[in-house]
C-alpha cells in the first residue's frame, strides 16, 4: 500500500466540533503549577480493599518539559487526589520511550507501576525497532486512553519562511540541508515530519532529541529553525513570538490556533497526523484494580476544568475503555507499520 492512499484515513479520532478557546488562558506551566484541590471531587469508584497502600509511580519515556509530560503530571495530579496516595512522575527519557516501557514490562504487576502509553511507544516502535524490550500487546494491560492532539510546524523567526509552501521552497533549495528537531528516534515528531516530507516530496535532515522539552528550547533558541512541535508544548513560544506556527497536522485548525492554518489546506492535500496518550501498565494486573484506575481517569477527564486545560493547550480528551484501548493499539500497529515501510524508516 502506498502511504499517499494510506494518509486520507490515518484519523485517530472521529471528526469533533470546533471550539474556540480563549487566549486568555494560562501557559502551560501555570497550568501545571496550579493546585487541583479546589476541584477534587470523592471517588464514588468501589474501593480495592487495602489499594492503593503507598505512593504510585507514573513513568513516562520522554523528558520533562515536553507534551507528555504535561499530560501525566495533569492526569497524575488529580489521580493522587481521588486515589489518595502520591502519584510520582518518572521521567526516563531514552529510544522513544523503549526504556521505560521496558521497565514497566518488567515490573510487578502490584498496581503501583504505570507507564504514559503513547502513540510512538506502543504503536510505532514496534515497527520501528527490531529488538523492543517488550511487546505492545502481551506485556502490558491497558486501562484507559487520555487525550488526542496534533503536532504545529514551526520555525525560529530567523527563518525566512513564512508559510508551509515557504518552507518547501526552503528545503528544496537546500537540498536536503534543512534540518528539524524531533523528541527522539520514532517520537511522534519525528514520523510526523518524515510523513510531511514523503507527501511533500523533500528531503530535510532529522536531529533527535531526548524529548520534546530540550528539542523545542534549541529550536525556540535558533540553534535548529524547524520542528513539529505539540501544540501543548509549543504554545508558550509561539504566545511569546519566540516560534512561528505555519501549519496544523490535524484535519481541522485546532482551537488554540484557529488563525493557523492546516497543512492540509497550506500546500499539502491529505496530510494529517494526530498524537495520543493513555496509561497501561504491566500485564497481570488484579481486574479490580484495572477498574478502579478506569474509572477514575473518565471521571477526572469528563470534569469540565480537566476538559478546559486540555483544550486550551490543543489536546481533545479521549477516553477509552480497557477493553477499546487495547483494540484500538492493535490497530495503531498495523496503521503505523504502514507508514514505516511506505517511508523506509528504521532506527536500527
């Protein structure tokens, strides 16, 4: 199959209503800085007898600083509220979140180890990576999906484009030489970019970061001029000029920037990529506990604040059951695999 038929339809959420958010508010890092007591509501959940007894540990593959980490520290955040026992963040950057899924794999499935799933962690690298530490589908238990976004082109105001087009131009007078930032070898940004200069037809040369966080500060600082950043990560520099937004990979403009056009609809018909995140955590987890934890991530994202902070920073909240989330990474594999042989792209 070729990646042009196959792009129309690589949509990870059914087409949603627009809505306009307000510039008004807050960065993403006040966002995280402020407390949730005030909106902590009782879990009605049926309690696990003696769970949780001890703080939980949420890993995650990816720096802090960057989309994913602001995703678990809002989720963990209120988890720890409803579930009444800390709710630490570790962040265990390496391989596109090989290591730390990994490490999930390998814990004991007591309930107390959870992993930020993601879309290039459990869909992509097992196309990507030939010897994977784990297996997306028989060493984890999937209990719920959190949000969906897209990723924004962006350059540093020194570069002199100004539109999608205009970097086309760009890196096809270069000759290749263009360079763009990415989170990490098969990190969403990456695959988003490869897939933009597949149906573009330009080649532009990839530096990976371990993270979206360290990425996003060289590209804001003009040490490297493209990227395809998370809307959730990139909305601080855009606010303050110090990145410039060409183009949406989503099918419609997203919410926080509806002046930005997609890329799509700037130059490049059938493009359109969108990124998720959820938690799993090692296979042979109590059922009981399973459920808890479900039920309490679509109490905490069907709360109307929870709602409002993701949409301002570009992320739509899309819960699954765990039964559905297991289905649908069984169907991000085979979508992403696709994608991987229609563009040649391996990381070992």
């Amino acid at each position: 199959m070729m990646l042009l038929d196959f792009v129309p339809h690589i949509r990870l959420h059914p087409k949603r209503p627009r809505y306009r958010m307000p510039w008004a508010a807050p960065l993403a890092a006040a966002l995280l800085a402020a407390p949730c007591s005030a909106f902590a509501q009782p879990s009605t959940t049926p309690p696990t007898p003696g769970y949780p007894a001890k703080p939980l540990r949420f890993m995650l593959g990816f720096a802090p600083g960057g989309a994913s980490d602001i995703v678990a520290r809002i989720v963990g955040g209120r988890l720890s509220e409803v579930l009444g026992q800390p709710v630490v963040i570790d962040n265990r950057p390496a391989a596109s979140g090989s290591a730390a899924a990994g490490l999930i794999a390998r814990s004991p499935p007591d309930g107390y180890s959870m992993l930020l799933a993601a879309t290039s962690t459990m869909a992509v690298n097992p196309s990507m990576y030939r010897n994977l530490p784990y297996d997306s589908l028989k060493d984890f238990t999937y209990v719920a999906n959190f949000v969906s976004m897209p990723n924004v082109l962006v350059v540093h105001p020194s570069v002199a484009a100004k539109s999608v087009l205009d970097v086309i131009a760009l890196a096809k007078a270069e000759g290749g030489k263009l360079t763009y930032a990415s989170a990490g070898i098969g990190s969403a940004n990456h695959f988003t970019a490869e897939m933009f200069g597949y149906l573009a037809k330009i080649k532009m040369s990839h530096i990976p970061y371990k993270g979206g966080g360290p990425a996003l500060i060289d590209v804001a600082g003009g040490q490297v001029p493209v990227m395809f950043a998370t809307i959730v990560s990139g909305i601080p520099y855009m606010k303050t000029g110090r990145l410039r937004p060409l183009g949406v990979t989503s099918a419609e403009r997203s919410p926080s920037l509806p002046d930005v056009p997609t890329i799509a609809e700037a130059g490049v018909p059938g493009y359109e990529s969108t990124i998720w995140y959820g938690m799993v955590m090692p296979a042979g987890v109590a059922k009981s506990i399973v459920s808890r934890l479900s039920g309490e991530v679509e109490k905490i994202l069907g709360a109307q604040d929870v709602k409002d902070r993701f949409f301002t920073l570009g992320a739509n909240t899309f819960f699954m059951t765990p039964e559905r989330f297991t289905t649908y990474v069984r169907a991000e594999i085979k979508k992403w695999r696709t994608v991987v042989e229609a563009t040649g792209m391996r990381a070992d």
